[in-house]
C-alpha cells in the first residue's frame, strides 16, 4: 500500500452548549509530498502519542474527570501547549487502527458502565477551563524540561489523586493551563475559538496550506 503523511484536521464544531465535543470530528488528510521530517500539528491524538517522560510530569493525566472521552484531548492539548510543547505529526505512518467505531459494538460508547452524570459535569468543567479562564501573561515560547523536574515528579506524586481545589484549577496549577502560552495564543495556534465556536482555515487544513493535500 502506498504510504502517506497524514495530517489531523478538523471540519466540525458542535453548537450544544452542554457538550464539549467542539472538535471532535476529527480527520486524516493525506499530504501529496513526504516532509523531511516531522511536521508540527494543530492538534493531538490520545489513541497514539509519544513522547519524553518529562511531558507526564508537567502535564499529568487528570485523574478529576471522569468518563470525560470527548474533551479528553482539547483538554490535554490546551494544557501542554500553554506548558510550551508542541505536537508533531510523523513524516511517516508508523501505524494504523480502525477508525470506524460503529464496527465495534462494544466499545466504550456503548458501555453501561459509563456515568452519564459525571461524563456531562467533566466536560462543563473542560468547556468552562476553555471558554473562560483568564489568559496568563505569555512568554516566549521554547520546548524545554524544567531543571528541577525531580522536585515536579515528587509533587505531582503526593498531589495526583488529592481531591482538587478550585486553585488546582488556575492557570499555573497541576490541572489548569500553563503560563508558556496564554488560553489566546493556543486558540490562534489550532484556529479554534471556543467562545464563538468557531474554525479557521487554520484548523480545517490542519496548519497545512490548502494545496498540500492530496484529498
């Protein structure tokens, strides 16, 4: 099978205001040239993501969200870019899953196991961190790890499953966003705005220009 550089993109914003799935209708697009490495992305997909350990330590999992599925990886994305990290996507496919959920009649979707009370006060709780915490001061942004990433480790360690305060929240704290970026600058590095509930042709074209595409 011919291999192509794939781009995540997005095409599809949700109105409901009680649901956080902005952006969820993910997309592949294929790129028509091979980059000569990786190209950097709009956005980020949990089902595949690698990275350094460091990444953990600063932008930790939230144990506080359950049921959370959509919402799950604006949130994570929101907060390591303000952190000062950036996603790429490979130059290369390096794999591939069925995408398709509707050939998996029991996945997560599907389970009656799944709290539909708290999945819905998980993701007010995202689409209000989103839509209306106040933007923290910017500085330049730069991918580095902390020196005293012993010292993050340790305090991520006794804190992860503390219940959280609403300070845990604050841009700066374990669960909020970072102080790299402010809430603006994400918005305008993905072309997503989510007061308006909106996209630009950032987002749609995943950061690529309209005519790399193949599809």
């Amino acid at each position: 099978h011919e291999q192509k550089t794939l781009v995540l993109c997005t095409g599809h914003v949700v109105s409901t205001s009680s649901c956080i799935q902005l952006v969820h209708c993910f997309a592949c697009r294929s790129l028509l040239q091979h980059p000569a490495k990786p190209v950097p992305s709009c956005f980020w997909a949990a089902g595949f993501s690698f990275s350094p350990a460091a990444w953990l330590l600063e932008v930790p999992y939230c144990p506080h969200l359950p049921h959370l599925f959509f919402g799950e990886e604006m949130y994570m994305l929101a907060r390591m870019v303000t952190h000062g990290w950036q996603v790429y996507a490979p130059n290369q496919p390096v794999m591939f899953h069925q995408w398709e959920r509707s050939a998996r009649s029991n996945s997560y979707q599907t389970c009656i196991q799944v709290d539909m009370k708290a999945r819905a006060a998980s993701q007010a709780k995202v689409l209000k961190m989103l839509q209306e915490q106040e933007p923290s001061r910017g500085i330049s942004c730069v991918m580095q790890i902390n020196d005293n990433s012993a010292a993050a480790s340790a305090t991520t360690k006794t804190h992860l499953y503390c219940a959280p305060t609403a300070a845990d929240w604050a841009p700066g704290a374990l669960w909020g966003l970072g102080r790299v970026k402010t809430l603006q600058q994400f918005q305008d590095d993905c072309g997503v705005n989510f007061i308006a509930r909106s996209l630009t042709s950032k987002a749609v074209n995943g950061g690529q220009p309209a005519e790399s595409f193949a599809t």
